[in-house]
C-alpha cells in the first residue's frame, strides 16, 4: 500500500503542497487575527500592509506573469457554481482580472489603514473579501480567521490614520 500524501478535508483529499499551503496561510491568518485582539492598533497596521502586499505583490505580478493562474484558482473550487462564476470571471480577461483584484485589494489596504469611516468599510470590505474567496482551495480554507480578526477591528472607533502620529498633549 502507498504511502498517504495528503489528508482529507470535506471529503476531498489535499496534496503535500495543498496541506503546506493551507498550514503556512492559517500560521498567518492566526498570527494576524491573534496581533489584532491582542494589540488592536498593530493588528489593523499588519491587517493593511498584509492587503497591500497581497494586492501588489501577489495579484500585480499574478497579473503580470502568468494570469492563468486565476482561472487555475477557480478550477479548483469545490461547488460547480462557483466554479462556473470563478471562470466566466477569470477566463475572457485574465490581465484584466488580475488588475482588479490587484487594485481591489490595495484599496482594501489603504481604507483600513485610514482613519474612521473608510477604515471600518475597508476592514469590513476585507472579511467580505476573505470569506468570499474562502472556496478557491487549500491556500484560502483558512480565511474565516483572518475575517474574524478584520470583524473584530471593525469594532472599534478609528479617528486617525494607522501610521499617524499621536499629538503630544498640551498640559
């Protein structure tokens, strides 16, 4: 008998890199949802600059290198459905795609990283974002934690930007 490869989640069976992939973005996610709770106001700065770098740095080069990769991401997902809606998106216009997500995402990053109200839309934008694409495979099953901790930042009252310094107090 072979050895097992992977293990099974809903059923289906992960490969070794899906189940890598899958532990390496929940170590993340938790680490991520974790900062916010603990430290609300860093885990809003790590929240934002986390959406920047995965709009730029992972959809702006998807984008432009190899753009099938979306339409790869939306093979692999377990309703038909969605699946039909992740093609018809990705497929006529992958480049295109890749932009949107690219600059939906960075958008996503500098509302959060603003003060009140754009940072409460940006993070709520960004559970809705993480949910939504939680059905794409290994690499997302984990982003209902990253969602929690972006719900749980939306809680709270931001009057100023992330990285704007505090006014010294005039005694």
């Amino acid at each position: 008998m072979p050895p097992r490869r992977g293990f099974a989640m809903s059923g289906a069976r992960l490969t070794r890199d899906q189940a890598t992939q899958l532990a390496v973005a929940a170590t993340v996610y938790a680490g991520l949802t974790g900062l916010a709770f603990a430290r609300p106001a860093a885990g809003r700065r790590a929240l934002g600059l986390f959406f920047a770098l995965m709009g730029l740095g992972v959809n702006g080069v998807l984008t432009l290198r190899p753009p099938a990769q979306f339409a790869a991401l939306a093979d692999g997902a377990p309703w038909g459905w969605y699946r039909a809606v992740g093609r018809g998106l990705t497929v006529p216009a992958p480049r295109v795609f890749g932009a949107v997500m690219a600059a939906g995402e960075s958008a996503l990053a500098a509302a959060i990283l603003s003060p009140d109200p754009a940072a409460r839309v940006g993070l709520l934008g960004a559970a809705a974002f993480a949910v939504g694409i939680t059905p794409l495979g290994a690499a997302t099953a984990a982003n209902p934690v990253l969602a929690a901790g972006a719900l749980h930042l939306a809680r709270r009252e931001w009057d100023r930007a992330a990285f704007a310094r505090s006014r010294p107090s005039i005694a």
